[in-house]
C-alpha cells in the first residue's frame, strides 16, 4: 500500500514528515517538485511532479490518495481513488460534490475522508467525545435545554496592532468576511450576512482565563445532525465559530467597511491587492510562534440551572517542532490515513469519526502537539 501525498504546502509538512518517518511507502507529488524536496528530501527520494495522469498510472488498489492541494482538486482527486480502489483523505470541509460520492466509494469499498484537520477535524473529535459523555451521563434527558459552542483561532502568540497574522496568502481570510453564516441563538435560527455583525465575548476556561472575540462560521446548522443531536433535543444554542484576538474587531474596522462595498472583477481585484499589502505587513517572521487557541463546550440545563457542562480546550503555539497550525492540522490527516489502511473506517464518505476508540486514540497523539490540552467540567470544579 503506498500513500501519494498531494502537496507540500506550509500546513502539509508535520503530518507528512510523521508519516515517513514511521516507514510508510509514501510517494510525495507536487507542482514543483524543488519545493517537496526542500521539505522533505532528507527522507526520500520518491518525489514527483503533480499530474492525474501519471498519479493514475501509479495506483494501485488499497493505496490511499491525500488531497493537500487547493479545494479544486479533490473531488478529482477523489474519483481517481474510486476508479483504482484506492481510499481518499483531505481536511477541507466535504462539498456536495464529494457527498454526492458516497455511494460509489461504498459500492467500490473504499473511504473517502475528509475534515480531519484542525478546524474541521480536532473539533469534530472534540464534539464526538463530549457529546457521547453527556449521554451517558446520569444527568442526560431529552427535556434538557442544550448549548453548543465551537470556536477556534489561528492568532499571533504574541499580540500585534492589527491583532492578527498571516501564515500564507490573507485572500482565503478576506474572503471568507463576505460569507454568510447560520446557527442558532435563543432557541432560533440566527442569520448573518457578515461576522461582524454577530461579534460577541468568549471567555475561554484556559489555566489562566481569557477572553476573545468569536462570531459564527459558514452554517453550523448541519453539523447537529453530524454530531449525533437527537431530533428531539431542546437546542437552545449551537454555534460552530472563529476565535481571534480581543481588539481584532476594532484593528479591522476599515476592512470591514470596504470589504462590504467590493462587488463583481473590480472588487476580487481589490482584494487582492488589500492581501498582498496585509501579507507584506502582517506575515509572521521567520521562526516566529504562532498560537492555536479551540474550545469546544456542551452544556445542559433544567429549569435555568446547569445540570452537565463540559469544555475541551486546547492552546498550542509554534515551537522547535514549527508552527502550531502545521502540525494540527497535518497530523490528524496522518492518523486518517492509517485508519484508512488498517481498515478502521467504513467505505463512504465521511468527516472525522465519532468511533470512541479512534476519538480517544487521536487525543491522546493530539495532547503531545498542544502545549495545553484538557476537559474542563464546569460543575465538577
């Protein structure tokens, strides 16, 4: 079984580097080639130029193809695997397109993996774990009004005036302040055109505590489903979100305002010229420690008081290992693919698992790549 790794991005390396040194048959694949073998051409030689057509020479059945390319590409990638009887893994959010190939992967007997990077993946962990305690709980019953939070940030490990950094091109980040989200707030539906419109206070249960700034992300609305929320639950809250510095909202303000007046060719141009000038000033510096900060709480209440109420909380920041975004990101991909090969994952498309044994497994790799890692129970205190 060989594992051809697609792409050797910043956020590809640690998982990659883990998987060869663990003596996988992996074949590297990138568009430059140069650039894999800066990164990892002290552990092989096996490194290709990027094409589906020579990839698809190459495969054969059970091997597993990873997608760490741009979104595009993994669907694409994706069918290749089905046609080869070759598994699948990405830590992009799955899009419709690759929901839609649920089936075939089922019929060719083969895992299609995706979101089991950082966000999504080590939230959806997180969520699984939480979400399984509380059922077995003494305190579970469906009458209980239910709150759900997730919220996580890539933030400086030491705070700037913008308030922010960027590890690679700042257009994703730009972007992303024109998308709508959906979740629930009060028991109700909560839509909003733009995150700044639904900024509010997060006080994170960290050994010291801390306060950000949080707004919701995309639609959240799905992932109760995911997570395995009864039909039946009281769902007061449930809201999957990002997390950033106290102050951010101000530092970005005039961001805000333009980005909201950008529109059609004329607007995309702008915004790239607002990237490159945000990548010129905010980039980090070399060897400088970024900080991932992710919380993911349930809490259950009767008659307004708590009754179960639990927070998994992770910080981690750039160190000798590099940076903290790289490897959370990276080596939940690793661990997925082992999963794939030692047929721990059913065929099918799926998102993280929610199996306890492999949830309790990847935290526990998890808690070494964090410098701080812990379930906060909020009434057992």
């Amino acid at each position: 079984m060989t594992i051809h790794w697609c792409g050797t991005g910043l956020s590809a390396i640690p998982g990659l580097r883990r998987l060869l040194d663990a003596g996988h048959d992996v074949a590297v694949w990138n568009r430059t080639p140069e650039k894999a073998r800066e990164a990892v051409g002290d552990l092989t030689s096996n490194i290709h130029a990027f094409s589906i057509a020579n990839l698809g020479q190459m495969l054969s059945p059970k091997d597993v193809i990873v997608s760490m390319l741009p979104g595009d590409w993994h669907v694409e990638l994706a069918e290749l695997a089905i046609a080869h009887g070759a598994h699948f893994v990405s830590s992009s959010y799955i899009a419709p397109d690759m929901r839609a190939l649920d089936q075939k992967a089922k019929d060719a007997g083969v895992c299609l993996i995706n979101e089991v990077g950082l966000d999504p993946g080590i939230d959806h962990l997180m969520a699984h774990a939480l979400v399984a305690d509380y059922k077995a709980s003494d305190a579970f019953d469906s009458e209980n009004e239910l709150s759900f939070i997730s919220y996580c940030g890539g933030i400086p490990k030491t705070p700037n005036p913008f308030r922010y950094k960027f590890s690679w091109s700042p257009l994703g980040v730009l972007k992303a302040l024109r998308s709508p989200s959906r979740s629930i707030r009060d028991f109700k539906e909560l839509d909003v055109a733009r995150p700044w419109d639904a900024i509010s206070t997060y006080e994170a249960p960290l050994p010291t505590a801390e306060s950000f700034e949080v707004y919701p992300n995309r639609d959240s609305i799905p992932f109760m489903a995911q997570y395995e929320f009864e039909t039946d639950w009281k769902v007061k809250e449930f809201v999957r979100g990002t997390l950033r510095l106290n102050g951010w909202s101000d530092a970005w303000a005039d961001v805000f305002k333009e980005v909201e007046t950008l529109e059609g060719e004329a607007g995309d141009a702008r915004l790239k010229e607002m990237s490159d000038q945000f990548w010129a000033e905010n980039a980090y510096d070399e060897g400088e420690p970024d900080r991932v900060v992710l919380c993911v709480g349930l809490k259950a209440e009767k008659n307004g008081s708590p009754v179960w109420h639990k927070t998994y909380v992770m910080d981690a920041w750039g160190d000798a290992r590099g940076t903290a975004m790289a490897r959370l990101v990276s080596y939940p991909v690793s661990f997925a693919i082992e999963a794939a090969m030692n047929n721990k994952i059913a065929p099918g498309v799926h998102a993280a698992p929610s199996d306890l044994q492999l949830v309790d497994a990847w935290m526990s790799e998890i808690g070494k790549l964090s410098q701080h890692l812990e379930v906060v129970d909020h009434i057992g205190r």
